[in-house]
C-alpha cells in the first residue's frame, strides 16, 4: 500500500483538476479483529465527515476476517477507504507499530487516529480538524478529563484507576512536555502529519500519543472533550502485558540508555552478593559460589539490558546471551584469584570478600581503561 501522491497532474492531464484536491484529513484506524464494529464504524464516519475530504485507511492485524468486511461495505461508503492488513510476521509493535505504520500512509496534512470499536465518537473529528486549524495547533488531544469529556467507557473501576493513575504518572515523570495534557492515555486524537519524526518514534505498546508529545520537538497541543463509550462489541486487548510495556516505554523514555545501563549494571551487585553468600551458605566453596552467582548476576544483567537498556523486540535473545556473558564474565579473571586471597589466606567472610572483589573489579577496569585507553 503506497502513499499516494499530494500533488498530481501529469502532462496528459489538464492542471488543476488533481491539485489541491487531497483530502483534508486521514482517518487512521488500528484493527485488531474488529469484524462486528467497522461496518457501524464506517457509516458513522460517513455521516460524521460529510462536508470533509477525508479518507480513512485501517491498519489491519486481525485474523477474523475485518478486511473482508471492510470490502464488503465500502463500495457502499463515499469516503476513499484503504486497508493496510498485515500478516501475522509484519505485526510489530502491535496497536502502536500500525498506528506509526498508518502515519506513514496518509495523504492528507492531518492525520486523526480513532479506535475500531466505536469507544470513540466520529461525530468529534469535524470539532478536532476545526481546533487544529482554528489555533493552529499540531496536536488536538480527544481528552475524557476535559468539561465536556467522561469517561464512563471505561470498564470497571481498576480500569478506571489505571488510566487516571498512568496519566498522573506521565505528567509526573514529564512536568514540562506534559503541562496542560489532562489525557496522555487517550487513543484518540489529531495530529499534523508534519510533525510526526517516525524514526524517532519507538512505539510498541498502547501509547502511541505519549511518544508523539515526548519525542516531538515542542507542539502546539490542544485539548476537547469526549464521551468515552462501551466497546460496540467484542473484548478490549488491554492486558497486564501491555501495561508492563508501558512501564519500561516510560522509564526508556526518561532516562538516556547508558544511565540505564549504568543502574542495571550496578543492581547486578545484588544477585552476585546475595547468590554467592547463600550458595557458601549451603555448602559450595567460597571460589564455586562465586562463579555460580556471577552466572546468575550476569543472567540478570542481560535480562536488564533486553527489557530495560536496548529494549529490542526483534532478533533472538539466546543469540546475543553468548557474547554479553562471555564479556560479563571477564571481572572473574581478577575476582577470583582476589577471593582466594581474602577468604583463603585472610579468612575474610565470603560476603564481604565478595563486596569487595567486585569493587576491586570496578577499580581494576578504571586503570586498565585509564592507563592503557586514554594514556597520553
Ligand atoms: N492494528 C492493530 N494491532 N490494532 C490493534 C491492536 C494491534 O495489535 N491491538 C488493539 N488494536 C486496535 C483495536 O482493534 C481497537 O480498534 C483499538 O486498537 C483499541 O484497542 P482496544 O483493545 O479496544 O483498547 P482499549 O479500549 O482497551 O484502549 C483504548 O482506550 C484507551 C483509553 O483508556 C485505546 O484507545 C488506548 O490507546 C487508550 O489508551
Ligand atoms: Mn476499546
């Protein structure tokens, strides 16, 4: 599915008649076996564009057969609708990664994101577009926290208390990029194509908008409330999975990676110090334990560095697991030798010994790194 050309007019074709005529505003409309709730979908926004130019593409990863209703309705439709369905191997990043996926596709300069389960009104896309263009905003949010917003949609009050509760967190962890945004959480809102950087938007996971506000430059950012319905049919695809992935998105996006390295590597302490003290505690020798634990810390070490610092998603982890602990694993070169004086001569306790084994490995890489690297 290509991006159509903004502009036309081949030489065969007479100027005028295909410039200027793009639709004002792309309808961009994340599917996830919506099969029940786009055909409804799709008359609402017929009626609720009228007057518009507008078009609506579906980013598609259903397996309920969604896009063969969409064919099915269309020729019934009179806005231009598209459908980008994606096989279940191009389906990165989930609702996020078709959403970044469906800004790449449209043809107009404003781009309205909408769910395909009716939870959002259509009726408010005409009041989006006219805000934008009215104070020349980027971003028009659909806010449920707003007068004229509820947000009685949401089901049941746990549900009700994490969306609050996750909006109360974002603006705490971004004060500035967030002041005035009642609804960080929202799923429904216009955005100026233009400012869109796909590449430095990383989305995997629900919250598309709060990627756009951060990793944006700075926005013009209004807000209009709206009635956040039931579900038409069928079952929301939250899940605990996606707010543990909201979870890291915010902390990835605070803090720069090599702070994240730097805590995960540093909490590693931890694991080593706990598992070698209990290992010796069991009975292992002090030298066993330690190259146990190490395995152990350097386990959770690389876990930290999948989920929390490089935070990939493609590739296979058991790939990349040889190469960091072999790499992890070279501190033992002067840990253990140390560990065996301390425990072995000194008659130190193997947990102190090994606190301080690991600061010595931390001294010893500094002058390494000191001497041999940066030696003028
Ligand atoms: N393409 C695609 N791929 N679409 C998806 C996927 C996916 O993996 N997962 C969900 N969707 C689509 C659904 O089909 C629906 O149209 C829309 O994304 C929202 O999904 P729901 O499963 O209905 O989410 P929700 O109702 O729990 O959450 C909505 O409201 C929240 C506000 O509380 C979303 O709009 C959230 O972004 C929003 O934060
Ligand atoms: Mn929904």
């Amino acid at each position: 599915l290509e991006r159509p050309e903004r502009t036309g007019g081949s030489a065969a074709e007479p100027v005028g008649s295909r410039l200027d005529v793009g639709p004002q505003v792309s309808v961009v409309i994340p599917t996830r076996n919506e099969a029940r709730n786009v055909e409804p979908l799709l008359r609402r926004l017929d009626e609720a564009l009228h007057g518009l130019s507008g078009e609506v593409i579906f980013v598609d990863d259903s397996d309920d057969g969604t896009p063969e209703v969409i064919a099915r309705v269309r020729p019934s439709v009179r806005l231009p609708v598209r459908v980008h369905h994606r096989t279940p191997a191009q389906r990165v990043g989930g609702l996020g990664g078709a959403v970044s996926e469906g800004f790449a596709l449209c043809a107009a300069p404003y781009a309205v994101i909408i769910d395909g389960d009716l939870q959002h009104p259509p009726e408010t896309i005409p009041a989006l577009l006219g805000t934008a263009v009215e104070h020349a905003a980027d971003v028009v949010i659909g806010s449920r926290y707003v007068s004229g917003g509820s947000a009685s949609g949401l089901a049941g009050s746990m549900r009700h208390l994490v969306s609050t509760g996750s909006n109360r967190l974002c603006r705490w962890v971004f004060p500035r990029r967030l002041r005035g945004v009642s609804d960080v959480m929202s799923g429904f809102f216009l955005v100026r194509v233009a400012v869109v950087d796909r590449a430095g938007l990383r989305p995997d996971g629900y919250k598309i908008l709060l990627e756009l506000l951060v990793a944006s430059g700075r926005l013009r950012v209004r807000e209009i409330g709206y009635a956040f319905a039931e579900r038409h049919a069928g079952t929301s695809n939250a899940s605990l999975t996606e707010g543990a992935r909201f979870a890291r998105r915010l902390f990835a996006l605070r803090v720069p990676k090599p702070a994240r390295f730097a805590l995960v590597g540093a909490s590693g302490t931890v694991p080593n110090l706990l598992g070698t003290a209990v290992l010796h505690h069991v009975g292992l020798h002090y030298l066993v334990a330690a190259i146990v634990a190490t395995q152990i810390a350097v386990g959770w070490n690389f876990l930290g560095c999948e989920l929390l610092v490089w935070d990939r998603e493609t590739g296979s982890r058991l790939r990349r697991y040889p190469a960091f602990a072999l790499i992890n694993n070279l501190d033992l070169v002067i840990r253990l030798p140390l560990l065996a004086v301390l425990v072995g001569r000194w008659h130190l306790g193997v947990g102190i010994s090994t606190l301080m084994s690991l600061a010595a490995a931390v001294i010893v890489r500094y002058l390494v790194v000191d001497r041999l690297v940066y030696r003028r």
